[in-house]
C-alpha cells in the first residue's frame, strides 16, 4: 500500500561480489551498473 504516492524515497542499493574473482560475474556486474545508469539517467 502506498501511502504517500506524491513522495519519493531514495534507496541506496550496493552490487556486492568483493570475494567472487569470476569474469563471469565481472562482466554481469558491468551490464548491470551501465544499465542502472541508464534507467536513471546517469
């Protein structure tokens, strides 16, 4: 239920992966941050 849908609220979120050496995830975790670049207009 929103209760105030004239408000936003930022959210701080954080890609972890510091103790996985994978160029799987590495390249996963590059789409994912151009991406959410662009979805927020970054």
């Amino acid at each position: 239920m929103d209760l105030a849908p004239e408000r936003a609220v930022d959210v701080a979120l954080y890609w972890q992966q510091w103790k996985l050496d994978s160029p799987s995830l590495a390249a996963v975790a590059e789409a994912v941050g151009r991406a959410a670049g662009r979805a927020l207009g970054r």
